[in-house]
C-alpha cells in the first residue's frame, strides 16, 4: 500500500467520521428546538370575595398549546367536549349565569396567556355558594394538546380544589 492510498482512505474515513458527526448535531439541534417551544398548561381554580372566581387555564411554557381535545366530567360522568353546547345545561343549573370561553379542538392557547373558562366577576359567598361547590367538587376537565410540532400527545386536567373534594 503506497502513501496515496493511505492517504485516501485516511481522507474517505474522516469524511465519514465527520458525516455522523453532522448527522448527531442536527439531530441534538432538532431535539432541542423541539423542546425550546413546548408548551405546558395547566388549570387552577381561584376566588376572592367581590372579585372574580372560577377556574383558568394558563400555558406557563416555552411554545404556544394547540388543543387537540376536551373532554368534561359532571360528577364522574363524561359529558361531551368542553364546548358551549355541553356546558350550558350546568350553567342554567345556577342562579346567575357563569361566564364561559370554549377550548375548541385547534384552538392554540400563546405562551403567557391565562384564559378563564367558567366563573363569575364578582363572587358571592352566599349567592355563589353552590358554583364554588360544583366548581371544586362536580366538575373534571382533561385537555390533550400539542405543540407547533404536532404529534406529543400532551395532558392535562381539572378536578377541582385537593383541599375541598370529599
């Protein structure tokens, strides 16, 4: 073997050294934008007397959440997705009116954005008694999203206030 074939295949060996090298970073480099923009929502309930009440939803991640699905619960049973139809036969179960935003199926929710999904402005202790109750102890939401990439299968759910179910 003379100095040029070492010389080639020396050459061909660190083309190919290089090659999957390349292919590594690029694949780390797609890892890591895929995780630079993923979402994360989760739910809270809130109240404050003479002040709204209720329960929100919020993306406290890095990218924007693409609901995929809803899913509602009324007392451990499936009501249908969290959508007008659906939720207002509970809302006129209450004295006043909650307010309600929908979670449509690719509805994206940005980064930053805390939306409130079934409440009311101006909380009463008395009057609003039984919506805090149902609130905390009667309702369970679960979301699927995803993120801008598509295909995570992401969740999250509501089941009310920990401190308040029986």
């Amino acid at each position: 073997m003379d100095a040029n074939s070492v010389t080639a295949i020396s050459a061909t060996a660190i083309a190919v050294a290089s090659l999957f090298v390349s292919i590594a970073e690029t694949r780390a480099s797609r890892k890591h934008n895929h995780h630079s923009v993923r979402p994360l929502l989760s739910f809270d309930c809130f109240r404050s007397t003479g002040g709204p009440a209720g329960i929100r939803i919020r993306n406290s991640g890095l990218g924007p959440a693409i609901i995929r699905s809803t899913t509602f619960y009324l007392d451990g049973n499936e009501v249908g997705p969290w959508e007008k139809p659906v939720v207002d036969p509970l809302r006129d179960t209450f004295t006043r009116w909650p307010n309600f935003t929908t979670l449509r199926q690719e509805r994206p929710i940005p980064v930053g954005q805390e939306i409130v999904i079934f409440g009311v402005d101006e909380y009463d202790l008395v009057r609003d008694a039984e919506l805090w109750e149902t609130i905390t102890e009667r309702i369970r939401i679960q979301v699927r999203y995803e993120s801008v990439y598509g295909n995570e299968r992401y969740e999250t759910s509501f089941e009310g206030s920990p401190r308040h179910q029986k």
